[in-house]
C-alpha cells in the first residue's frame, strides 16, 4: 500500500454514458450555453458513415463547421491551421468526435486560439521539459468536448501530444483546461473503428494503467481503479475479438479504458513505454497503438526488480495468475493480432542509437520506476525488444 503521496483530480465536469452521441452532445451544447458549435471529426466517420450528420442535424444551428482530415500524430502546422479556421467561425465549443489524434488536435487547438498561435513556430514558448509542470498558457476561453472512438483514454488527460515537423520531435503540451469539459462515450460510433486500431488502442489504454500502477507517484485510489480497468478491458477486448459487433463488448471496453485511464486523470507520471513510444511515433512515425505491444514487455521485466508487487499484481487483471506479468502482456497482445518487436514495426537496431540520445532527456524516460543511468541502458532496452 502506498505510504505518502498526493492524488489530483482533473477539471472535467463529466462522463456521459447510456446516450447516443448527437443526443449527448446537443444537451451539453445546452448545458455549456454554446451557441457556435466546431466539430474536428474523423474523416472515416464523416465521409463512409452517417454518425457526424446524425450529430450535425441535431446540434442544427448550432453547428458552425467541420474539420476533417486529421494527420495521424498531431502537428503544429496542422493545429495552428484549425485553430484559424474555429476562429474565424467565431466558434465557442469544440467537439472532437475520432480517435487520439482527434482529441489531441482540439486539446491544442483551443490553446492555438487563446493565444492567437497562427503558425509552427508560436508554439515555441509552451512546450513541458523536465522538471516543468505546466505549459505557460493562458486558461482557455473556449473548451472542448471529446467523443472518442478509439480506446486510447488520451481524452481523460489534460496533456496533448504535439509533433513539430521542423525537428521531428513530439512534445508534450499541458495545462489542467486543456481537460475536455466533458466525454462522451457512445459504443454504436466504434462499429466503424478498424478492428488493429481497435485492440492496439486498447493496450495503449492498459498501458496508461501500468504505468500508472508501477509508479513511485502513484496513489491508493489510482491502483485500484487502473487495475479494475485493465481486467474489464482485458476481457471484454477479446470478446470484441471474436464478436466485433457486439455492443455490450464495446461498451464495456470503453468502461475499461475509462478505469484504465484514471492514473492520466490523477496526473501521475508515465514511464519509458510513453516516453520512449512518443519518440517511435513522432520522430519514426510508428503507429502510436503499436508503440505499447512492441515495447512494453521487455519494459515490464527490466522494471521488475524495482515493481514486482505492481507486477504481480497485473498478472492476476490479465487473468494469468501466478505467470510473469510481461509474458502475460505479450501473449494478450500476441492473440490480439498485434505487432510484438521494434522490427515488426520497422525499427532495427540501426536506430536504436538516436532514440536513445532523444529518450534519455524524455520526462517520462526519467520517471520511469527503475531509473536509466545512461543512453546505453536504453539502447539494451531496445535490444530486448528487438
């Protein structure tokens, strides 16, 4: 049990369940006093499905307009863009209805606006680095929403990961408004999300809660409730496996990710399998959901001499008792049909120098359980995972 500590509780009003998505979002939009509504708002389900309309028609003039088309690792260039374009529609609530990126991208957007950020480089002044807690932003005048349809979590954060194009480098971005107001959680919107995107951001999901759970930072109420996610994620995941239409698996699986997720909630720190995954998809363009079945078993046994309770512990919501913690992690993934080594994502040992010399400097790298000395240990990280 922890001994000492201090648990933090994030500025979001509310989690919706139990409601379709237009219904949900039009009564917030009440709720809020939002007259100008802006939607960012996956290309897949705006284009292919008739989910956005369906949130268009019942929002009516309340709907201003629509950004589709968003870059998979959210950009500088591309937030500053959307940032102009909810300006000028004058607009008082953003609405992110997709995946992380979505959710990332209007987390920043409503900072770009605050600040009136027009390009790369007005981001320059607000970007975390070590030992800094918060960006220098003001408190956003206009919130947001989010409405996801992947199981990432990133929407119980107040953070936004943001690359910038001009050194390849993804940097976090935080201030405790940067919160969506409010989340809402429809299953019917994730029929649509492909089934790899699907599980892998599951396991980024499960890996907010691990990283969460092994932390020196971490608190009672935080164990408990990332540990209660994973088991619900890691058992309605795989009936959504072998039943993808089966709403009651999605649903659960979105209360799973939501548990999972409660250490981002807390705003305790994440560890290497973030900090080092934030390196493989900003600066080598790994799929962000493949970053956490590559790297986080090999992450589990060298932290298991400073977290084998934690460990133990992760065994059991995973259903294996008694197994070691990272065998279990990698034969989930493995049934899930994910990516489990650097080179089944592209990343040989011929890179493993420059993630390092990025990695060592990364927040998370450095609040990472078992702590890494130098560059080297990171390059015998990587190794393990090759």
């Amino acid at each position: 049990m922890r001994k000492s500590g201090v648990h933090n509780f994030p500025a979001i009003d509310r989690v919706i369940y139990g409601k379709a998505a237009s219904e949900a979002l039009n009564e917030e939009a009440e709720r809020l006093n939002a007259r100008r509504v802006f939607l960012i708002v996956s290309r897949t389900l705006n284009t292919k499905t008739d989910e956005i309309e369906k949130i268009r028609r019942t929002l009516g003039n309340k709907h201003v307009a629509t950004f589709e088309g968003i870059a998979q690792h959210t950009t500088r260039k591309q937030a500053a863009e959307v940032a102009r374009h909810a300006t000028d529609a004058r607009a008082d609530l953003v609405v992110a209805v997709g995946g992380g990126s979505a959710v990332d991208l209007a987390k920043i957007v409503i900072m770009a606006m605050e600040h009136d950020i027009r390009d790369e480089a007005g981001f320059d002044p607000f970007p975390m680095g070590p030992g800094v807690s918060y960006s220098p932003f003001r408190s956003p005048t206009v919130r947001q929403i989010a409405v996801p349809s992947t199981l990432n979590g990133g929407e119980y954060n107040a953070a936004a990961l943001v690359t910038d194009e001009r050194s390849k480098m993804k940097q976090i971005f935080f201030h405790p408004l940067m919160m969506p107001v409010a989340i809402v959680l429809d299953p019917a919107l994730t029929l649509h999300t492909p089934s790899k995107l699907w599980m892998g951001s599951g396991t980024r999901s499960m890996d907010h809660g691990i990283e969460a759970l092994c932390s020196p930072a971490g608190t009672p109420l935080g164990d408990e409730v990332v540990l209660a996610g994973i088991r619900i994620l890691h058992e309605a995941m795989l009936r959504t496996l072998d039943h993808p239409d089966d709403l009651e698996a999605r649903r659960l699986s979105q209360y799973g990710s939501w548990l999972a997720s409660f250490g981002l909630q807390a705003r305790i720190p994440m560890g290497a399998s973030h900090g080092i995954g934030h390196v493989l998809g900003g600066t080598f363009d790994v799929p962000h959901y493949y970053c956490t079945p590559v790297m986080m078993p090999s992450l589990l046994r060298y932290n298991k001499p400073f977290t084998e309770d934690a460990q133990k512990r992760l065994a059991t919501a995973l259903g294996t008792p008694g197994i070691e913690a990272a065998d279990a992690f990698a034969k989930f993934t493995k049934r899930l049909g994910l990516p489990g080594r650097l080179a089944d994502v592209g990343i040989g040992e011929d890179k493993f120098d420059r993630i390092s010399k990025i990695a060592i400097n990364h927040r998370f790298v450095q609040a990472n359980p078992r702590p890494f000395k130098s560059e080297a240990e990171i390059v015998n990280l990587l190794r393990m995972a090759a």
